[in-house]
C-alpha cells in the first residue's frame, strides 16, 4: 500500500469554502483522481487546479461529514485501465452547488513511496480507501455518490448471513447425492450460507443422503460417502480501522493518521511498536518451475504454483512480540522433466494463534506430490489462493519446439522453446518459470514469501 504525505487544501479549495460560507450553497465532493505525475522541485500544491498527469478517475462510494470534516470512501481497481502506472497523485474535486464547477479541492503525492496498479491484463482486487479531509464551516456539505459503488462492510456481512443470498448462484452448484466429485471441486449447502462453501479435498462419490454439517467450522473436514470435503469461508477485502479518534480534529488528511507498513522477508520476531489494531498479511513461497524434457519426445516444464495469502487482522499492544515465518521458494526442477520444489509456508503466530499463507506447488507435479510431466504446480492455500503455475507445451517428436510454463503470481517467465526457466522476483510469492523443451534445462526457482503488518500512528 502506498504511504502519502498529508493532503494540502488547495487555493480553488479554499475558494470554494468561502462561496459556500457566503452564498449558502452545498460544498459537493464529486469525485477522485489518480495520477503519476511528479512534483517539480518548489511546486506550490496550493497553486494546483488540475493533477500533473491524471491517469484514472475514481467515483466516491460513501462518505459522511461531522465538525468541519467530511470523510470519503472509493476504490481503487484496474478494470478497463489500458495502461498501467504509479499512483503518485491522488486529488479530490469538489464543486459549490448542484451547478458549481467541479475543481482540485484538496492533493497529496506520494513521490517514489507508492504503489504500480497494472494495466487491466493482471486484474487485481479492488483496494477500498478512506480519505478524511477539512470543510471548515461550509453551510453544508454533501458527497456525491456512485450508485453502483461498493456496500459498507458492514451491509455486506449482513447480506453474507442471509442462508437466501445468492441463491441465483450457488444453487446450480449445490451438493448433488450419489455424485463423483474430483479434487479442488467446490460445492455449497443452503445450511451453511452464502459465507461457506465446501472443497473436494479427496475425491470419491457421495452418500445417498443428505448432507447435515451440525457445527461448521472453517478448515474443519466432513466425510461425505467416500468424498472427504473441507469448510472453506468465502474470502473478502475488510478495512482497516484507524486507531486513532480524528473526530473535532480540524486537521488534514494525515495530519492525525500516518500509514506504516513494516515489510518482513526474513523470519524472526517482530515487535510491535504501539497498541493498535494491525492488518497482516501472509504470503507463502512459490513453487519452482518443472524441469524439461527432451528425448523422443519434447516437452516443457510446467509452472510453479504461486504462494497463498492469508490476511487478518489482530489487536497488538506495544512491546508485544510476533514470531514470523518466511516461506522459502521452491527450487527449480532438474532438466529431464523432473518436478520442481514446493514454496515453504509462511506464517505469523501471536497470542496462540497461528496465520498461515501456504506455499505454491513445484511444476511438473500433481496435487498429491507425485510427477506429472508439463503439469502446472498448484497455488498455496490461505484467504486468498495462490494462482496455479500454467501447464507447459508438449509435443510427439524431438525435432519440435515446446515451451514451458509461466509461474503463478508475479511467476518467473518461461523457457519458452529453448533455454532455463527464470526465477521469480524476490519475495513476492511467485511461481518459478518452467523450462523450454528444445533441451532437458532446468525449472526457474520460485520466490520467498513475505509478511506485512500495516497499521497507523497518531
């Protein structure tokens, strides 16, 4: 996540609360922008009517405003952004009544201390931020809402504890008696609501009768005829509150709340430095990519799996000590079409509980561990599931070219049709690239894991 220095109200900001202090009119927060244009060196941002270089337009999905603030909630995705960039600019645009014109309100850069959101061909999951922001004594102010924006995660929950959510969906995927089920198949039981669903962890067909799971628990495994099925909970983004009370505070934006993230590589024990809520996150090592073969036959290595992701979130008092496992990637398959190494597991453990990204699967494997020639290794497991390492191309004579497959994640490319898969980028959970089958080359290493906890200081 990116770390932004505190907002600045701007010139046509200011201009804009004293028209709505001497006109009566609504102070209106129309919307945000991000962009990555840098500041020049001595660029007042009170000066600013426009972002440097604006890149992507982001509607508000809530907001509320109380003793001269108002707070601003929208999310940021990629669907639909051609191009991808550093979100180094964020601004927010404000009008003075329903026919005002819409201006920079208020903008923060974040220079070299913010995050790539890539273009839309590596979708990634909607980050939901919050923005707090000045409006002094404006006769009223008002955010305009997108209809189509996000639930608070509040109405959410509520909607995911309604046994009949969903029903549109998960009823052409309900648990059928006497039915052959293969593994990573995904089943749901009205019973359980739409926050569970059951995984086929060891295939087989199910009993004749109904299903009845009396306290389900996530993690927890069921038998079910022959099949054995484990409770899995639907994943999903939550905030993360602030700990601090910025309420009557007529400060800035970051004035009163300043993100940290302390990244982990390296197992060991991590201390808190305050007592707060902290969000962590936990990503295990990817697989190694699968070795290649070349003989009569021609085949590439299959992509390492990359690792999982666990977050939650846990209340730390200051001083307090985490003990933090890094998952090592898995090393690369020898040429000869041999299976790659697993990522390691990574994980957190605190006041007895223990969070846990699990690591990726080496290419050129099935589920079970055993070889399984261009095979893409399967994802770790967590909240969020490693992506699988891609299944490499084979052919039926050795005069013709078959090239591995990528890794999972942010996996290391493959061999393509010649040459060593390549090794994922350092820590960040990716699956190693398989080998080229043009020669028996060796399977790209998969990544190291890493730990985050975020959280915010006064």
């Amino acid at each position: 996540m990116s770390n932004y220095p505190n907002t600045t109200l701007t010139n046509a900001g200011q201009d804009l609360i004293a028209e709505s202090i001497a006109e009566g009119k609504a102070l209106i927060f129309t919307k945000v922008e991000l962009g990555d244009g840098n500041l020049a060196a001595g660029q007042s941002i009170s000066t600013l009517t426009a972002l440097i270089s604006s890149k992507m337009n982001v509607p508000l999905s809530s907001g509320s405003a109380d003793n001269g603030q108002a707070k601003l909630r929208f999310a940021v995705g990629n669907s639909g952004l051609e191009e991808g960039f550093f979100a180094r600019e964020v601004g927010v645009f404000a009008k003075a009544g329903a026919d005002g014109v819409e201006t920079l309100y208020a903008y923060t850069n974040g220079g070299n201390y913010v995050d790539f959101i890539p273009d839309q061909s590596r979708p990634i999951d909607d980050q939901i931020m919050d923005v707090y922001i000045v409006t002094g004594n404006a006769a009223e102010v008002q955010i305009q809402v997108d209809s189509a924006a996000y639930l608070t995660v509040s109405d959410l929950t509520e909607h995911n504890d309604d046994a009949e959510s969903h029903k549109d969906v998960y009823g052409r995927f309900i648990r059928q008696r006497q039915t052959d089920y293969e593994l990573k198949d995904v089943v749901y039981l009205p019973s359980l609501g739409a926050k569970l669903y059951l995984e086929c962890t060891s295939p087989g067909t199910t009993s004749s009768g109904d299903l009845v799971i009396t306290s389900p628990a996530i993690g927890n495994t069921v038998t079910d005829g022959t099949v054995t099925w484990t409770i899995r909970a639907v994943a999903s983004t939550a905030d993360i509150p602030a700990p601090v009370d910025i309420s009557g505070k007529a400060d800035i934006t970051g004035a009163n709340m300043v993100y940290h993230k302390d990244i982990i590589t390296t197992s060991g024990t991590y201390t808190a430095p305050l007592t707060g809520l902290y969000k962590i996150t936990v990503k295990g090592g990817g697989g190694g990519g699968g070795g290649a073969l070349h003989d009569s036959t021609n085949n590439g290595g299959g992509g390492g799996g990359e690792g999982g992701t666990t977050i939650a979130y846990i209340s730390m008092t200051a001083e307090d000590t985490a003990n933090v496992i890094i998952g090592g990637g898995g090393t690369g398959g020898l040429g000869g079409q041999h299976k790659a190494g697993n990522g390691g597991d990574s994980s957190v453990t605190y006041n007895g509980n223990t969070y846990t990204g699990g690591g990726g699967r080496g290419g050129n494997q099935k589920p079970d561990g055993t070889q399984n020639i261009t095979m893409g290794g399967l994802g770790g497991t967590g909240t969020m599931y490693g992506e699988a390492g891609q299944t490499a191309g084979k052919t039926i004579s050795s005069s013709e070219a078959a090239p591995g497959g990528t890794g999972g994640g942010t996996g290391g490319a493959p061999g393509m049709y010649s040459g060593a898969g390549i090794n994922a980028i350092a820590n960040t959970g990716g699956g190693g690239g398989g080998a080229g089958g043009i020669s028996s080359y060796t399977g790209g290493d998969g990544a190291d894991g890493y730990v985050w906890f975020e959280y915010y200081t006064p």
